[in-house]
C-alpha cells in the first residue's frame, strides 16, 4: 500500500504523508505505528469516529491560507 510521500522524521516518533484516502490506507498507516493523527487542512475533515474506531487519535488544527505568507510546515 502506497501513500503519498510517507515518512518517519529521524528517530522521534513523528511521521508525515499525504492524505490517506480510505479505511485501507487508514489502516495501513496504523500497521506501520501511527496512533494518532493531525489534520492541518482546511477545506475538509477526517471522520473522527472512524479513525477513533481503529485506535488513531484524531486532532484537528485548521491553518488559514495566506497567499502572501510563504513556509514550509516541515520546518
């Protein structure tokens, strides 16, 4: 199962990808360690529920585009 640009940041627990877009993915991400989850879009949701059904954490941090602000949310 392959997910956008999945990866571990170093040894600190932490990971990245793109959005998992159904329960397989979902699930997948949980097979490799992931328990918890952060959703930094703005234009749409995770269904909570679900995500809290297969032991992933769910948190949700809206960030309001800017178009004249410029970062990297890597950094």
């Amino acid at each position: 199962m392959s997910l956008v640009n999945f990866r571990w940041l170093g040894d600190t627990g932490l990971a990245l990808c793109g959005q998992p877009e159904n329960s397989e993915q979902w699930e997948t991400v949980k097979s490799w360690g992931v328990n918890a989850t952060l959703n930094l879009r703005g234009e749409s949701q995770d269904d909570e529920t679900y995500l809290e059904s297969i032991g992933i954490e769910y948190y949700y941090l809206t960030i309001i585009t800017n178009p004249s602000a410029i970062w990297d949310v890597t950094e």
